[in-house]
C-alpha cells in the first residue's frame, strides 16, 4: 500500500513539474512577436506575400506575380528603412500604394480580391498571436 502512495506522489510530483515547461513554452511561442524585430517582421509579411501560391498582385492597373511583388515591396522597404521604423509602418507608408497614391491590392486564386494594406494588417495581427 505504502509503494501504491508513494507512487502516486511521485507522479503527482512530475506532472506538477512539467506544467511550468508547458507554460513557458506557450510564453515563448506567444512572446516570440514581441522579441523579433521590425525588419523580421517585414520578412514575414514579405514572405507571405512571396507565398500567395495563383495570386495576382495589382499594381498601377498592372499585374505582377507574387514573386516581383515581393522584390518591389522588399526594395521599397530597404530605400526607406531609415525613415519608416515599423512593420506597421511599412505596411500603411509603403505596401499600401504605389508613390501616384494608387492602392495596391490582391486578387487571390480563388478571385476574391482586397487592398495590399489590409491584407499585410491582418498578417501582421495574425503574427501576434502565432
């Protein structure tokens, strides 16, 4: 009976003990937004936009392949970088429309389309919570 008792303490014990383990992952996998910086940031949204698998990307009443969307946005980010400080800021000064204030926007593969500025808002909320 003794062996049965101190068997279950022991494993009381250990689960006790891997629940702090479990929370801290969580922490970290929920922190990881607030520890990468701007610019990780704007690879992801970079790469998301690389990543739209029959998408279309509207520039200047001009279609471009997600591919050159990407480099077109990446390029903009890198000419700017020093002025705009923000994932966000990136999104809503460079990714939302071309310099003649014409909105960018995405016609995804199944033909819904939306403005550039609220797709790359929404990934960029989507990554707070990952």
């Amino acid at each position: 009976m003794l062996r049965i008792l101190l068997m279950a303490v022991a494993i009381t014990l250990s689960q006790s003990a891997l629940q702090p383990a479990a929370a801290q992952d969580a922490y970290e996998r929920n922190g990881t937004y607030e520890t990468m910086s701007e610019d990780q940031k704007v690879q992801k949204l970079l790469a998301y936009i690389r990543n739209l698998e029959g998408a279309t990307f509207i520039r200047d009443n001009s279609e471009f392949s997600p591919e050159k969307a990407a480099g077109h946005l990446s390029s903009k980010w890198k000419k700017h970088a020093s002025r705009v400080k923000t994932a966000e800021g990136f999104v809503t000064e460079l990714a939302s429309q071309s310099s003649s204030g014409t909105p960018y926007s995405i016609r995804f593969a199944d033909g819904s389309t939306s403005t550039t500025r609220d797709v790359l808002l929404r990934q960029l909320r989507d990554l707070r919570v990952e």
